[in-house]
C-alpha cells in the first residue's frame, strides 16, 4: 500500500498501551547504554539526532566509518538486550528464518532533528528486511529510488506504526525530513524514538 515493491505499512500496529509499555522498557535500557550524539566519519560533523543500540550487535559511526560493534564505544559494554515485544514483531511481520542482531535507536530529540537520505547497506545479510517501529511524534518520511538523485514520495510515520523494508526496496534510498513537533504525547518531553531491527550476519 506504499507503492513500492518489498515496502509494507502497518499503520498502529502497536497499540497505546504497548507503546507506553515499550517506551518503559527502552528507558530502562538506556540506563546501561545512554543515548548518544555520534559524530559523521571523517568530518566529525555532530549528528542532529542520538542514538544507542540493543542487541549482540550495534550500529555506530566512528571516524574511520560506519560499523557493527558488540560493545558501546563509550563505555566498552556490550549493548542491552534486545526488548521481548520487539523480538516478537520480527518473528511476525520479518519472515526471516533467523533473529535480529541489532536494534538500532534514533531519537529525534529536538525540532530541528532529521536524517539525511542514504542506504542501508553495512548489513551482510541484505536479504533480511529491516523492521522499524515509530514511537511519539510524527514524522515525514521519505523513499527514494537506488541513485541519490531518482524521484521519491514521502508519507506520515507516526507512534505506533510499523514499516518493513524489504525485498526489492532494501536498497532504496530514505531519510526522514522532519519531525512534527507536539503531534504526540506518548514521550515525556517530547521527540521521535525510532526503533530498526536489523540481521547483520548471514544465518549459519
Ligand atoms: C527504506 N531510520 O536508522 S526508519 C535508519 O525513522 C533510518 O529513524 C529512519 O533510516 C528513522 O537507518 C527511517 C525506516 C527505514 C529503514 C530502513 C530502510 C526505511 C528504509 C531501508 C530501505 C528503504
Ligand atoms: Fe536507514
């Protein structure tokens, strides 16, 4: 219902109370791994959103480049667990014969926050789909072709809604314009919690 081939949206696919039960349950989280700003490879460039990770492995950006790590570059622990009710939205929507290894956060904490348009490509196993659920405000979206420049559309993600990118569309490129600031209630303080889960290795 996107348009595109391999991209499915599931508008609330989580419901209020599940939400207001994740959110409990990732701020827990973060006290063992806090959400931090990265920095752009090579330019040192602060990001406008921050970020942490659950999982065996986590996504982060260091000088050198983009990378999978088991452990948290600030404090050198291995990254929380992955939360249950998310290992449970991979076993149904994923078809995957395998589980996540990463649980990438971004958290669009301010109104300026976005992300700008690129491909996931650092995983191995580019024939999983990656799963994002959306908590709290709204966003505007946007998904493009396989070359920086080809035409994209944009939609409305908001809290609760899941989006599995898959297929012929894992490539695609996309990045989030802008957040819509006040459009929810569900994170004290405000802001955008963006969950993916990611399989980095390919399955034995
Ligand atoms: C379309 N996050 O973490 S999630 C990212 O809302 C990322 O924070 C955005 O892009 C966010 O890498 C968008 C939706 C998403 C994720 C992966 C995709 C859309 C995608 C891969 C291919 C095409
Ligand atoms: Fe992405």
């Amino acid at each position: 219902e996107t348009g595109f081939d391999g991209i499915g949206l599931y508008p609330g696919f989580f419901g209020e109370t599940a939400q207001r039960a994740l959110v409990e349950r990732l701020q827990a989280g973060f006290g063992a791994a806090p959400p931090y700003r990265p920095r752009m490879p090579r330019t040192g460039r602060p990001w406008s959103i921050l970020q942490t990770n659950f999982g065996q492995l986590g996504w982060v950006s260091r000088p050198g480049g983009y990378a999978y790590s088991p452990v948290n570059d600030v404090s050198k622990a291995p990254w929380p667990a992955i939360p249950a009710a998310l290992l449970a939205l991979w076993d149904d929507l994923a078809a995957y014969p395998a589980p996540p290894e990463c649980c990438l956060v971004n958290l669009y904490d301010a109104p300026k926050s976005r992300m700008g348009l690129h491909r996931d490509e650092d995983e191995e196993a580019l024939d999983a789909p990656v799963l994002s659920l959306s908590l709290g405000d709204t966003c505007i979206f946007r998904v493009g072709g396989f070359a920086r420049g080809d035409k994209s559309k944009s939609f409305r993600l908001a809290s609760g809604d899941v989006l599995v990118l898959g297929g012929a569309s894992r490539l695609r490129y996309h990045g989030v314009d802008r957040v819509i600031s006040g459009s929810s209630r569900l994170i004290p303080g405000g802001g955008r919690i963006n969950l993916t889960l990611r399989r980095v290795t390919r399955p034995a």
